[in-house]
C-alpha cells in the first residue's frame, strides 16, 4: 500500500466514527510532545499521578540546580572579592615596609654623617 493511500484510508475511517458519533483518539508522533507548551504536554500524557509526579520533580530538580548555580556563583564573587582584598592589603604592607626602611636607612645614614662630622 501507498502512503497516500493509507492516509486516505484514515480519513475515512475518521469519517465514519465521526458520523456512528463515537469519539476519536488521535495517535501522537514523539516529536509532537517536544514541541507544545507544558500544558499540551500534560493533555497529551496520561491520567496517572506519575505524570504529574515526573512532571514536578522535573520542575523541582530545576529550580535547585538553579539554586546551586547561584550560591556558587556568589561563592565565586564573594572569593574573588576577597581575593583582590588579600592583594591590595599584601601591597599596601609591602609599600608601608619600604618606606619604613627608607625611612630607618636615611636616619642611619645622617645619624652616621653627623658622627663622621
């Protein structure tokens, strides 16, 4: 059988249960429920409560990945807040150390000119 022939074929089948009043269920490709909203996703699953279960645990899952994602990303920022702390107050010791040698070496220096003097 052709394939337009098989789809024609559906159509009349469709057809008469539309006409004898029953209703039609229709069958549903893998893709079809990857690309609807949540709630065409939800009409298409069944009537279980697992559906429901899968769905929240998904959606509970995401929103704590969400939260670990941004601690550690304010554990990053707060670490690199810190860590330009840490370099600044190293510097500003350092520098404040060279001066007090300069310091310490000029007054050695001119108490030991004002000896030789």
């Amino acid at each position: 059988m052709s394939s337009s022939h098989v789809t024609s074929a559906k159509n009349q089948a469709m057809a008469l249960l539309l006409l004898s009043g029953e209703t039609i269920t229709r069958s549903l490709s893998p893709l079809s429920l990857f690309n609807g909203s949540e709630m065409a996703v939800k009409r298409f699953l069944p009537k279980s409560h697992l559906s429901t279960v899968i769905i929240r645990d998904n959606t509970s899952v995401q929103r704590i990945q969400e939260i670990k994602v941004n601690h550690l990303e304010e554990t990053r920022i707060k670490t690199s807040h810190f860590y330009e702390h840490l370099k600044k107050k190293f510097t500003s010791d350092q520098q404040k150390k060279i001066s007090r040698w300069k310091k310490e070496l000029q007054s050695n220096h001119l108490l030991t000119f004002s000896l030789l003097s």
